[in-house]
C-alpha cells in the first residue's frame, strides 16, 4: 500500500497524529486509504447532488475494508460561463484540475481514487489525472437531470432559453412563453439532459471503462444513483486489491472502444481534444485524432439523442444506454479490454441486467443504423491544415454540402450582437475566429451563436466556422476546433468578408474559394496580435497552451522560452 509509506512504523506518529486530529482511529489508518476527489458546489446542477452521492461511496468503502479520505475539487459550469470573460477560464481549468487530483493523491499517499463529478472538464480532468498517477481509480458521475418542459417540440432544457432569446428577438414566440422556460426547463438537478459535452464525456468514461456500467448516465435523481454508488466504493477496494491501476484500464483498445461509441452516438465534438489529452496523460502511442478520421468512415450511428433527436439522457439510459451499445457492437469493439469491474467489456456485457425495455428509436442495431457513418467528422483544407471538427449526425443531411458567403467576426460578442441584430442572412458562414487556445484564451464554446441562429430560424440556412469550440447541444450546419488557431496565424485569421467558403462533410473538406496567390499574400501581411490576457492564469495559459489540434493541453517544456 502506498499509505504504509507514511503510516505504519514507530517514527510515521506524525502523520497518524494529523489524521486523528480529524476523528480517524488506530483502526481506519490501519486499512487501505482511499481519497473522494468530490467536485460538489452550489455552482453546478451536476455536481448538486455530490454529497449524497460521496457518502454512499464511504459507505461501501468502509464496508470493504477501507477508509475513505474526502477533499474538494474545483469545477466550473460551462452553462454559466457562457457569452462572458469566464467561458476563457473554462477548458483551462481542466489542467487544473487534472493537477489538483494529482496534488492531493501524492501529497496523501491514497491507495485508490474515487473521482466524483459530472461535467464538461470536470471528467477529462479527473480521467487526466487518473492516467497520471497510474493508481487503481473509478470515476463517478453525480448523472443527469431530467427533461424540461416540452418546447419547439421536445422536452426543454436550459439551452432552451438560448435558442428561444432567440426567437424572441425575432418575434416568433411571445414574451410569456419565453419567460416559462425559467421555472420549467430545469425541474431536477444533474448533469445537462441532452448530449452535451458533459454527458458525452460521461458516457465515454463507461466505455473506457473507467466506470461501472451504467455508472454515467443513471438520473441524477434516482435511488439507482445511490445504489451505484456504494457498489463504486465496495468496487475501489478490489481494485486496490488486485492492484488494478488506471493504465490498464485506459489502453490503445479502450480509447478506440470510447472513439467508437462517441461517433456511434453522435457525442460532442469536444471528446476529440479530451479523449487526445487523456491518452496523452496514459502516454499512450495512439493519435487520437487520426483515429476518429478513420474510424468514422466506418462506424455506424447507432443512437441518436438531443440534440440529433427528441430524446433526451435519460431516454437513452431507459434504452439500454452505453452498455447496449456496447453489445450491439461487440464485433467491432475490443471486447477484452479490462474495465474497472475487475472485469472485460465482454464480461460485463454478458451479465448485464436491462431495467427498461429496449426502444429502437433511440438505439438501433448494427444491421439497420441510423447512418452508416460516424456522427463526428475530421475535415481538413485549405482552411484548416491541420483539423476542423463538425458533427454530422446532428445536423440535417441537406447541409452536409454547404457554399456560402463569409462573414466576419473576430470574437464570440460581435458575433452574437450582429445576429440579434439580423445582420446575418441567408447564405452566410459566420467566421468567429480569435478563440482558439491561445487567441481566446481558452478555447470558448460559441454556443450562444449557434442558439440564435436556430432562433431566428437560420439553422438550415447558414453556417458557423471558428477556432473556438461547440457546445455539445449545438446543432445546424458548424466546424470548430480549426487548427492552426487565428492566433497562430492560420488560415482562418486571413478570411474577409464576402469571400466564399465551402464545407463538404462527405469529402471531409473545408475551404476557402480564394486562389493560392492570394492566400499566400494575405498570410504574409497578418500580424499576430497583442494576448487578450496578460497576468493571472490565463495570461500563463495563453503562452503555454496547445493547439486544438493535438488536444489543446498545456505544453511545459513552452515554459522554456518565457
């Protein structure tokens, strides 16, 4: 046991004392001691229920034979970082977070980790940290909340209110059926009810199998999310018996198994950058990015969820969830890969218990997909050298093939302000850029800008292209994550209005309709802008971050040439 190091022997008193000075006894130090890495706030509806859920987890730690040490762990609400400077601090914080679990594991010698939380860089930052350490760890989230009202056809959520500002602005609701949405559309707490990026990553973690089945996307509210929890904690303690660490868990096989069922499902484009960083933590050999080009031509759609469909999270879970998934795809999935159960993918699909009839409009079979393709796309070109990522399977078939006019933005406000204000049309490709890793800072969602435009019904008439991020719950016509960033003096920072731009999904293309020439010329008289931040975190953040490209994970050895 790690903790031997520092409790056991005649001259570790001081380190028995300090934990006694807590109510611990001469017993709970003598027993495996397991660290609750618990990112429960008041700041997150994912995270709400956190503390119900962490005692459950003490309760079948103790029963197993341990002694569960809790602390805290920061975590953001992307939801409430939206359209202001704190959307910058989002993606950073999950570096610190992935080095704050990191800290406290070393710091305390634990033995095992149980990461407790729900949301967009909360997950990847723990199953960062996870794969640093190497130490046996299940992740668990807190699950996600129910639908809302039903709105624009389909049980609302809290994007909802976004898209009907929207509409609101362009006169195609009223004022009361807007302002309903406030008390309506979040009636439990939980991790967002469609498939965004917190929810895709949750469901990711399953199928890496870093947590147990069912364990990312049982409602948040249910006694199933208790149940789940306490088995976590009797679970943790195996794990540390058979020495069961992170690395075996998270492989090459595991990551492609997570790639599979992302596009199967059609999740947020973001798992690209997290499922690179966590293979880059786990120092994998695997280029993640080329994984999802190539896995895509060939991996079925399987499931569709809000905002690809109606159903929402929970919907999904009835169905059967990420464990039906993996059954059904069982002969293109690897099968033996080990999971945190102690057990294979293969195991645990064999002795899985469905509660809920199976429902085939959310999750078809591999004979009769809902595509013959993956839901997330790579697409590269002339604008994007190095990768841009779109979402297909949430997004018209119609607009898989888009020629459109530019129209420029250098950052998410102005965006924002000119569609509110109609200046955006028919036929325009909105070009937010400066919201790269290091241009933004911190890689924004451009959310909002997506919202409105479906809002002020443009959804399947236009498009959105940028070196920030999407939101998980964005559909309509977008290609984000473009690399290299604006700041970076890529392609996309020599855009002008007017210029054309053409997106075709199928031939995982994306261009500008400018001559070599004069790409080349425009190239040769950008000037790198002054950093938005100069102090502070993301002043640090903005110098040493990487591209989207390979992650967008803070590069060290950048450090150097401060």
């Amino acid at each position: 046991m790690r903790s031997e190091k520092i409790l056991e022997g005649l001259h570790n008193q001081y380190y028995r004392a300090t934990y006694k000075s807590m109510g611990f006894s001469t017993d709970d130090l003598k027993r495996p001691i397991i660290g609750i890495a618990n990112a429960w706030s008041e700041c997150v509806p994912g995270h709400f229920n956190l503390r119900q859920v962490a005692q459950r987890v003490k309760d079948g730690i103790y029963r197993a034979g341990g002694t569960p040490v809790e602390f805290g762990v920061i975590g953001g609400c992307d939801g409430f970082a939206q359209g202001h400077d704190g959307m910058h601090y989002i993606l950073p914080s999950r570096e610190l977070i992935a080095n704050s679990v990191e800290s406290m594991a070393q710091i305390n010698l634990f033995d095992g980790l149980v990461l407790l939380g729900s949301c967009d860089k909360i997950v990847p930052g723990m199953l960062m940290a996870a794969a640093r350490l190497d130490i046996p760890c299940i992740l668990l989230p807190g699950g996600p909340m129910e639908g809302g009202i039903v709105f624009d056809g389909r049980k609302s959520d809290q994007t909802s209110s976004t898209e009907a500002y929207g509409m609101l602005s362009a006169n195609r609701i009223t004022e009361k059926e807007y302002r309903t949405l406030e008390n309506l559309s979040c009636p439990t707490c939980g991790s967002c009810s469609y498939l965004g990026t917190a929810n895709t990553m949750c469901a990711l973690s399953e199928a890496l199998g870093m947590t147990l089945p069912d364990g990312g996307i049982i409602p948040a509210y249910s006694a199933a999310r208790l149940s789940i929890a306490e088995a976590t904690g009797i679970k943790i303690m195996e794990l540390v018996e058979k020495g069961i660490t992170a690395r075996q868990v998270i492989t090459n096989e595991s990551i492609r198994n997570a790639i599979k069922i992302c596009l199967a499902m059609s999740g947020s484009t973001n798992a690209v950058m997290h499922l690179t960083a966590i293979a880059r933590e786990a120092e994998l050999d695997i280029d993640v990015l080329s994984e999802f080009d190539e896995l895509s031509r060939h991996t079925p759609q399987l499931a569709k969820i809000n905002p690809a469909s109606e159903y929402n999270m929970i919907d999904f879970y009835q169905a059967g969830g990420v464990s039906k998934l993996l059954e059904e795809m069982s002969s293109i999935i690897y099968t033996n890969a080990m999971t945190v159960t102690a057990h294979t993918v293969a195991e645990n699909t064999e002795s899985h218990v469905y509660q809920y009839p199976k429902n085939n409009n959310i999750i078809k079979t591999m004979d009769e997909p809902f595509g013959y393709e993956g839901g997330v796309a790579v697409l590269r070109g002339n604008l994007a050298p190095d990768t841009g990522i779109t979402k297909p399977g949430a997004f018209d078939k119609s607009l898989q093939h888009f020629e459109g006019e530019a129209i420029c933005f250098d950052s998410e406000e102005a965006a924002e302000e000119a569609i509110l204000a109609g200046k955006v049309r028919d036929g325009h490709v909105v070009v937010i850029r400066y919201e790269g890793p290091k241009g933004g800072p911190g890689m924004r969602e451009m959310f909002k800008a997506m919202k409105y435009l479906y809002g002020r019904g443009l959804a399947k008439t236009t498009a959105l292209i940028t070196d920030g991020r999407f939101s998980g719950t964005n559909n309509g016509c977008f290609v984000g994550h473009i690399s290299p960033e604006a700041a970076e003096g890529g392609p996309i920072a020599i855009v002008k209005n007017g210029d054309r731009i053409e997106i075709d999904v199928e031939n995982r293309s994306l261009n500008l309709l400018v001559n070599d020439e004069e790409i080349t010329k425009r190239l040769a008289e950008w000037k790198r802008p002054e950093p938005k931040f100069k102090k502070g975190w993301l002043g640090l953040y903005c110098k040493i971050a990487g591209s989207g490209a390979q992650g967008a994970v803070v590069q060290y050895d950048k450090l150097k040439n401060l």
